[in-house]
C-alpha cells in the first residue's frame, strides 16, 4: 500500500515562503518567563516549520531571523540571541545536512561577531551540496540598507567602467541584492497578528502573496504552516496584470 505524504492531500506548494517570525517576547510574558524563553521556544518552531517546509514540498525557505533595528534591543538580550544562534548553528548543521537542507545566511555580516562569521561560512559550505530545501535566514538584516547596498554596487561597476548605466534594468538590480539567484517568495507569512512587513525583502516582495496569522511564533505548528499554503492556493496571483 502507497505511503500517504502531505503533498497528497495539499495544493501545489508556493516555490518560496518567506517568514517573519515574530511574538517570542510576547509569548514569554503570557507564561510568565523571561524573554529569552521565547527565543529558545521559537527556535524549536525553527525546526518544526523547516520540517513542514521539506515535507510540503517547498523549495526555499527564507525567515527573518534578525534585523538590523534588533541591535538595539538592551544588550543582555541581544547577547542571548547570539549565544543561540552559536548554538543552533553547531547542533543544526548534522539535522540539516540529514534532510537535504543547504543553509544560507543573509545581511550584514560585518556586524557579528568573528567566531559566529566562521561558524556560518562552515555551516554554508557543509551544507552546500543539499538540494531538497534551500533554508536563507536573514541576520543583521535591513531591506532598505540591501538596496541601497545594491545601488552602490551598481553605481561603483558604472564608475569602473565595467557596466554602462544603460544596462542597469529590474535583473541586474536583482543581481546585486544578498538574494541573487534565487527566486522571489511567492508566498509571505507574518506570525503574532501584526500586518506590516518591517523592512523585510522590500524590493523581493514585490508580488508575493500575504498571510497573516494570529499565533505567536513559538506556537506555530505544521498545521499553521499548512494552511498558509492553502489560503495562499485560493489567491489569484495577477504579477499586475487586470485578471478575469
């Protein structure tokens, strides 16, 4: 008898999901704990929605994970953000290495620390090979100081000599963004009943479909996941264009 997968009884998956994880430090005062719980609760529902993404079928997996407003939280809790993200970078690499998961790391890394800069580069080239799930996590990461760093890109190789300013068009810019060579998300979810985008991938939602859900993010299930996709398959995606 035929093994039953999710992708039996689900729509066709969006090809990218991008994720604003947010109500950790909300979900830590509504039980009482320190907010540096949430962060630890919602690191599992890390693991749990990358999980839902392999078995649904998705291919890339983008979720802001730190912004660059976050360093100016007080400093006890930005410590305890990167003491977790060295920690879920060392024990991680084996689990996403034995689903097929390649990780990439987005923003500004010139902002964190030398030994979490190593850690992401032998995370990136372990799990460069992997083929079933590309999972991008955005750290130190603002969408306007993206473009405005593609501009200067751009604006330099013009100055260079090696492009003309009459080359300059929508895939070129593209091609200078910390996303060059993947493909937009389709599909962008926000956590915590929130409805704004806080300087997430401005220039790559362009055309993406939005789901905003009520859970706070360390409750995010499969389940949550799940229906995401499928109010995402009852859109009619239009890219501009008038429709029926």
């Amino acid at each position: 008898m035929k093994a039953v997968s999710l992708q039996d009884h689900l729509p066709p998956p969006p090809l990218h999901v991008a994720i604003i994880m947010d109500g950790n430090g909300r979900w830590a005062r509504s039980h009482g704990l320190p907010r540096t719980s949430g962060h630890r609760r919602g690191a599992e529902a890390v693991r749990t929605v990358i999980k839902s993404a392999v078995d649904c079928g998705v291919s890339y997996l983008t979720l802001y994970g730190f912004s660059s407003e976050n360093w100016s939280r007080p400093a006890d809790e930005v410590n305890d953000l990167m003491g977790l993200l060295r920690f879920y970078l060392r024990s991680e690499i084996a689990n996403l290495e034995k689903n097929g998961v390649r990780l990439r790391i987005i923003g500004e890394s010139d902002r964190l620390a030398p030994d979490i800069v190593e850690l992401i580069e032998l995370a990136e080239r372990k799990t460069a090979g992997n083929t079933k799930l590309t999972l991008t996590i955005a750290l130190s990461y603002g969408g306007r100081a993206e473009i405005t760093a593609a501009a200067r890109r751009l604006a330099e190789e013009v100055k260079a000599g090696t492009l003309e300013a009459r080359d300059i068009d929508d895939e070129a810019f593209a091609g200078r963004l910390f996303t060059a060579g993947m493909p937009d998300p389709d599909l962008l979810i926000r956590t915590s009943g929130e409805k704004r985008i806080s300087n997430f991938l401005l220039w790559q939602l362009a055309y993406a479909e939005f789901v905003f859900v009520d859970t706070l993010w360390p409750d995010f299930t499969k389940e949550d996941f799940e229906e995401a996709i499928r109010e995402y398959n009852q859109r009619e995606r239009r890219f501009g264009s008038s429709g029926g």
